[in-house]
C-alpha cells in the first residue's frame, strides 16, 4: 500500500504526462536495485529509490519501473515478492502492477526508436535493460523536474510531519548542551527524540560540530566535549517517508553567547528572517542569495572585518571568505530535491562567490531551505592565494580575536504560496 493516495498519484502522473507529451515516445523511470556493500558478502546498503520513480509510483521497492507511451499512459512494473523475502524481512511492501519480467516483451510490442527513449529514473537496471539516448533522456528529466518542484499537499503534509519531529529533536538537543557534553551525545540525543516524535529515519547524516567543528560546513559528530564558551552548531533534520526538514541552528554552550559570538549570530539571523520573508512567487533564487550577501557585507564592515563598499565586496567575492556556500536549496524528497536551472541559463552560475544550487525564480508549491551562514575557516583564512587576493578587502589584523567564534549557521525550510511563505520549521526557536 503507498502511502499517498490513489488520486494524488493519479494527479502527479497526469501532470507528467502532460509536461513529457512530445518528448519521447517511450518513457521509462526506474527504481534502481539495492546495492551491495563491498567486502559484505550477502549484505547490502539500505535501499533508496530514485526519487522520480518514487515520485511517481508511491512504491519505495527496488526493481521497479514505471513506463509511459502517448497512447497507453503510464504502466507500472514491479519485482513480485519471493517466498526467501518473506524469510528474511517479513511481509515487504508489494506494489501493484505488471510483474518486471514481461517488461522485456512490453519493451519489444513498443517498438519505441533508442532515440525516441528516455531512460529515467536510476536508467538501466539489473531488472531493466532498455538502450536510449542522452539527449532524450535530459530533454526528458527536465520537463518532469519543472513538474516535481511543485510539492502536492500530500508532500507538504509529509513535510509538516517530518518538521514536528525534528523540532523535537532539535528542542532535546539544546537541552542536553551544557559543558562536559560531547558532540556524539547530543547527536544520539536529538536522533532518539527525532525518532520517538515520528521520523523513520534521519533525512541525512546529522552534523553536530562544537568551537572549531562549528567551522566545518558538514562536520561529522565525534568524541569532541564542548567547553563553556563555545558553539555547538547542529545540522539535523527527521525524514517521513523520504520527505525530509533540513534545520541548522547555533547554539551557546553556556547560558549565552560571548559578546563576539551574540554579534556574529545577531549578523545571520538577520538574513534568515529576511530570506524566508523573500520565499514568494517571482522572487530570483540568485537575489535572495545576494541579499543575504549583502546584509552579511555590510555586518562584517561595521564589525570591522571586511572593508570597503558593499557592492565591492559582493564583486570581488570577498564576502565568500566567510559566506562560502549558497543561500540554500529545493528540500522535501530527500535533502536535495530537483534544484535546476532555468532552461536558458548556463548550469552552475556563481553568485558573489558560492555556488548556488537553484538558478530559478521561485514558484508556489517550491519548498527552499534558506540558510545563511558565517565561518571563521582556517583553510580559506590561511590560504597565501586569497590573503593576497584579499590583503585590502580584510582587515586581516582585526579579523584574528574574531576567529575563536567558529561557525554560525541558522537554516529554515519554506514552503513558497500565492501568499505568504509557510515556514514549516518557525516552531524550532533561532535560539
Ligand atoms: N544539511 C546539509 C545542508 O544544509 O545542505
Ligand atoms: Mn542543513
Ligand atoms: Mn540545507
């Protein structure tokens, strides 16, 4: 049984059909097969299914796939469950459809050209063999992206749920902070709580870093104490059924911040609001971005660690010393969700300095994580290349007493309506 419902899939399928019309003429998205752990013997990693399969089929089995023709929509193929599956893993999930060993004869009764094919999904499987073209394929996936950057309410609802549960977590975590606490602690800590309040899994590694680890962008929790006076920075989010929050907040060791880490923290918080104020229809992902640039800029200049005007430093890429990421990122089935550029845009445009992973202007039914950071990280501060580069941007000199503050990170999940943006994570406090 999927746990979407029956119109809902019907609804997502019509609109993918609708966006592929023209594309191809046959359209094959697949699960992809679980993989095997080198070394494992019969062991495999977890299973996760290709987002676009999953998407469209409700089912989270491998072997699977999901085909579309213009004359007979879409038909569902899926892996019968064996009598040694029912050994070992109970009764698993068991989809309806067409058993995947007529695929081949359906594939061949088709007769659709390789050029005409676009393979989706994970592409050609252990279950699946199909040849189809590059070029089909991308023309493919990019009108089916254009269709799943919009969340149903089924999505959202599974987002909300996913969002209950990680505040939650994040709210035991900062309660279990306090000097003497390592970072592993507080990780099993906020993962139990996630877990008890409704998440089946965490939706990524969760990153707890404490002083210097607060620097690190995606820092793997370990032995580490945290002393009074640091920061813990804690990157974690629940998953529901795949659909994920992503949520970073900073917190004090102590009872609050030393002066220079509550000015830093002060500094972000400002583009988070100000960011999740901008998740509205027509908004420029890339302004969003550099507004949060700019507000950063000009904190830094009035702290004086950068100089010069705000534009400059924008231009120059300064401000990526310490901004060094994207404003953020499509987030709901997984981490990273669809993303993508404009279609007469060149992947991969900068924005003063980060790579930005959406280059679109934002759409009701998008849902973005909005997450500005600052870092003190001792490999971009000590690298000859940029304090050449930078020898007037920084004041380099006043810059050092600011380096012990580590790294500032606050991130928020937004769902972008015709009205206001509905922050699904407002309930988690910045601090
Ligand atoms: N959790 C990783 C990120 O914020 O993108
Ligand atoms: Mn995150
Ligand atoms: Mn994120």
């Amino acid at each position: 049984m999927s746990l979407f419902s029956t119109d809902a899939l019907a609804e997502r399928r019509d609109r993918a059909a609708s966006a592929i019309e023209g594309a191809a003429d046959l359209v094959l998205v697949t699960a992809g097969e679980p993989l095997q752990i080198p070394g494992g013997l019969d062991q495999q990693y977890r299973f996760v299914p290709h987002p676009e399969y999953y998407w469209l089929s409700g089912s989270r089995r491998s072997g699977g796939a999901m085909a579309w023709t213009p004359d007979d929509g879409w038909t569902p193929f899926v892996r019968p469950v064996t009598a040694e599956e029912r050994l070992w893993e109970g009764d698993p999930e068991a989809p309806e459809g067409r058993d995947v060993a007529e695929l081949e004869d359906w594939l061949k009764a088709c007769g659709a050209s390789p050029e005409r094919t676009a393979l989706l999904g994970a592409g050609a499987t252990g279950t699946v063999q199909v040849e189809g073209t590059a070029a089909c394929r991308d023309g493919a996936r990019q009108r089916l992206d254009v269709v799943r950057r919009h969340k149903d309410a089924e999505e959202i609802g599974l987002l909300r749920r996913a969002a209950r549960a990680t505040a939650a977590g994040h709210a035991r975590a900062r309660e279990v902070i306090a000097p003497g606490v390592d970072e592993r602690s507080i990780q099993i800590e906020l993962e139990a709580e996630t877990f008890r309040h409704g998440a089946d899994a965490m939706g990524y590694e969760s990153i707890v870093g404490v002083g210097a680890n607060s620097a690190v962008l995606h820092f793997a929790p370990g032995r580490r104490r945290a002393e009074e006076g640091e920061l813990v920075l804690i990157d974690a989010g629940g998953a529901v059924a795949g659909y994920t929050s992503d949520v970073t907040r900073t917190y004090p060791v102590g009872r609050t911040f030393t002066e220079r880490q509550q000015a830093i923290f002060d500094l972000v918080s400002r583009p988070v609001r100000e960011g999740s104020d901008l998740c509205r229809p027509g908004i420029e992902w890339h302004d969003v971005h550099r507004r949060a640039a700019e507000i950063l800029a000009s904190g830094l200049v009035e702290l004086g660690i950068l100089r010069g005007s705000v534009d400059g430093l924008l231009e120059s890429e300064a401000i990526a010393l310490f901004f060094p990421h994207g404003i953020g990122h499509m987030v709901g089935l997984g981490v990273r969700d669809v993303g993508g550029h404009a279609p007469d845009r060149e992947p991969g445009r900068k924005c003063c300095g980060a790579r930005v992973r959406v280059d679109l202007p934002l759409e009701a039914g998008f849902v973005m994580t909005v997450e500005p950071g600052l870092y003190f990280v001792p490999a971009i501060l000590d690298d000859p290349e940029r304090r050449q580069r930078f020898a007037d941007a920084v004041d380099w000199t006043a810059l050092e007493p600011w380096r012990d503050v580590g790294g500032v990170r606050l991130e928020d999940n937004l769902v972008v309506t015709e009205a206001e943006p509905e922050n699904l994570t407002a309930s988690i406090p910045l601090s």
